[in-house]
C-alpha cells in the first residue's frame, strides 16, 4: 500500500511545479480541451431513437481547424483573458453558422470565459458573461439544424453560465484568502514591531537606571576621596571618615548595580533581585549621602492631607507620601540625578533645598541650588541626567522643568500623577 505522506509530498511538489510554470499547465489545458472536443464530434447526440451514438459521424476538417485554434488560443488565457474569450467565441460563432452538425467548439469559450471570471472583477463577469452567452446561445438557437429549444442549444447556455459563475467563487474565495494572509502578515509585523519597541523602552529606562546609579555614587565618591587627600596628613581621623564614607557609597552602588542587572536574567537564573526599587521612604538616607559629602541640604515634604509644605532641617523625619511604584521610583530618580547635578556642577559653597507636595492629583518635586555653575555645568538642559530626568516624567505624562534661577542658582521642578492609572493603591 502506497505512503500517505509521500504522496501528499508529491502532489504539494507537483502544484508547487505547476505555480512556478502557468505555461506549461495552460499547454496541457489546451491539449486536454483539445482531446475532449475532438473525442465529442464523434457523438451524434440524435445518433437513434434510444439517444446518442458514437462514431456514426465523423468531424469536417474546417471544425477540426476549429477545434485547433480555439485549443491554442487557451494557452494565452492568463495573459490576456478578454482577447482569447474574444477569439475562442468568434470560434465557436463560425462552427455554429457555418456547419449543419456543429463540433463542440464552444468547450474552449466556456474555458475562457471561466478564466475571465477568475481573474477580472465581479461588474465585468456579468458584463462579459452576459454577451458570451447572448451571443452564442443565440445563434445556436438560429443557425442550429434542431429546433431551438433543443438540449443542444440549452446546454450552450447551461455551460456559458456555469462557467462564469465558478470563475467568480474562485476569484472571490482567492479574494478572501489573500485578505486572511494580509490580515496575518499585517498582524505579525504589528507583533514584532512592539516587541521591538517594548525592548527598546526596556533598554531606555535600564540605561536610565545604571546613568543615575553611577552618576550619584561616583560623584560621592570623587568628593569623599577628594576631602581624604587633602586632610589625610593634618587629620587622619577625618581622612578616616571620609575613606568610610567612599567605602559605603561604593558598597551602596555595588549594591544597586547588581539590582538594576538583575533585571536581565532570565526568568530561571538564581540570584534575581529581591530587594524593592528605591523611593520616596529612604529619601532620608539619600540626603544622608549627599550631607555627608559636604553638600547642606533641606528637605520639605507634606502628607497627602496637608496643603501647606513642611519644611525640616537636616535630620528631620518628614511625613512619608504613598505615591504609585512607578511615580514614587522617577520621583526617587529626579531628586538623585539633580542633587548630583549640584553637587558636580554648582560649587564648593552651594547649598541644595528639596521639597515634595503633594497638590491634588499631583506631586511636585522641586530642587533648588544657590550654586555658582562650573565650567562644563550642563545650563542649557544638556547632558544625560536630565534627558534621563525628562523621559521618566514623560513616560509617566507629566512635566518637567529645569533652568536656572533668576539671581544664580539652578532649578529642577517636576509634576508627576500622584495616583495610579490602573486602579493601584495611592
């Protein structure tokens, strides 16, 4: 018993053939309509009084030049379908008026009407299928040596009309499949677009994180190391301190680093970070960072009741605000990223207040210096800290504004949603 499999394989190689050669499948259409209407004029279809013979009559030799020309012609059929239906019905016409006992020459119109139906619109089948059987019925019917309703002549009908009407459910039904392929292709390029783009937001706001991880930590730690170098041999105790406040800072950073590239393990790999996401409720230790590499800083912060900002001294313990994860880590992030601005960029004297407001829907963050900027300072909103700043705002749509301050000094303001947009707990 033959395999299944194989030939299945084989029919799918042999269409796969016949797609990739139409000529040669359209030449051994010709030959096939070819063989059945010369097979056909051998039947005489009121042969005797029990119904058609066969080989009772034999085909003139102008029908069989008929029947050739109206064949080849089909080998043409895709390239220009109106053409070859034109030519086999102006075929079948002459076989139908100028012969007594008409070969089936209209085989090869039926087969070019078919293909005009499959390939061209629905408006132009009916147009075209109309007059094909019109015309051709019509002389049948009038020229014909049986009367005109004869089965003969209806049949000329019957085959003119199925013809078109199965070139139209073929074309039809390639019409819907190419839409259901399209709406599939259309479907996976969408697919892989935002795939690319939920990895190039991912990249973004990793590069984000590491940019402001690095930047306050080195910072400290360039300050700190600076201020042990120069009291390292009048006073050792306070080169000491210092070396311990370089050792804490890097250990933090270390600490953060490896958090933030947790987050590209796989979902199976051991050692995944545990640890939340910095916020709004160590704020106090991230000033602490900054008080001790020399940087004086006040904080401000309200509850979310309150409508009048509290200001604190060093040291204070101000009221903790409940903000979404994403608000509360950017709002984390802009008071990192612009108190290391100060610290790098406004001078040795600068002195840097913090506020955090709560006001309605919102929460303001402002920081403000009274530095002087230092050559290289970023005044004009450049440098990665603060388009780091900005994309985060933006991403959570709300705005930000960094400029200096009329009389010296710099400012860094952002509004952000104090409220979750998906219903999280505020």
């Amino acid at each position: 018993m033959p395999d299944v499999t194989s030939l299945d394989n084989g029919f799918l190689r042999g269409r796969q053939w016949l797609r990739a050669h139409p000529l040669a499948f359209d030449g051994a259409l010709a030959l096939a309509v070819l063989a059945c209407m010369v097979t056909g004029s051998f039947a005489d279809p009121h042969g005797s009084p029990n119904g058609p013979t066969f080989g009772d009559r034999t085909p003139d030799p102008s029908s069989v030049l008929l029947m050739v020309l109206g064949a080849a012609a089909l080998v043409l059929r895709r390239r220009n379908p109106l053409a070859v239906l034109a030519f086999t019905g102006g075929v079948t016409l002459i076989e139908l008026i100028a012969d007594d006992r008409p070969a089936p020459v209209a085989m090869s119109a039926v087969v070019a009407l078919y293909t005009v139906a499959s390939r061209t619109d629905r408006p132009t089948t009916w147009r075209v299928g109309l007059a094909t059987m019109t015309v051709l019925t019509g002389a049948a019917m009038l020229f014909g040596p049986t009367p005109w309703y004869a089965q003969e002549n209806l049949g000329v009908f019957a085959w003119t009309g199925m013809a078109a009407a199965a070139g139209d459910a073929v074309r039809s039904r390639r019409a819907f499949v190419d839409a259901i392929r399209e709406r599939a292709e259309r479907a996976e390029r969408t697919r892989d677009e935002e795939a690319r783009r939920r990895v190039a937001e991912e990249r973004l706001r990793i590069a984000r994180d590491l940019h402001d991880v690095v930047a306050h930590h080195i910072a400290l730690v360039n300050v700190q190391a600076g201020v042990a170098a120069h009291v390292m041999d009048k006073r050792p105790d306070q080169a000491k301190e210092a070396l311990a406040h370089v050792r804490e800072a890097s250990r933090s950073a270390l600490n953060e680093l490896r958090a933030t590239v947790g987050l590209l393990r796989q979902s199976g790999d051991p050692e995944a970070p545990t640890e939340p996401a910095p916020g709004l409720a160590v704020l106090d230790e991230l000033l602490a960072t900054f008080r001790n590499a020399g940087l004086p800083v006040e904080l401000a912060r309200v509850s979310a009741d309150d409508a009048v900002p509290l200001r604190f001294q060093p040291g204070g313990a101000p009221t903790a605000l409940r903000l979404p994860a994403a608000v509360d880590l950017a709002a984390y992030r802009i008071i990192q990223e612009a108190l290391t601005n100060v610290q790098k960029h406004a001078g040795p004297d600068a002195k840097a207040e913090v506020s955090v407001v709560r006001v309605g829907r919102t929460v303001e963050i402002t920081v403000l210096d009274n530095g002087t900027p230092q050559p290289g300072a970023p005044t004009d909103g450049g440098g990665h800290g603060l388009i780091g700043m900005r994309e985060r705002v933006t991403a959570l749509r709300g705005t930000l504004t960094a400029a200096p301050r009329y009389g010296g000094g710099f400012r860094v303001q952002a509004i952000l949603p104090a409220t979750a947009r998906t219903g999280e707990d505020t």
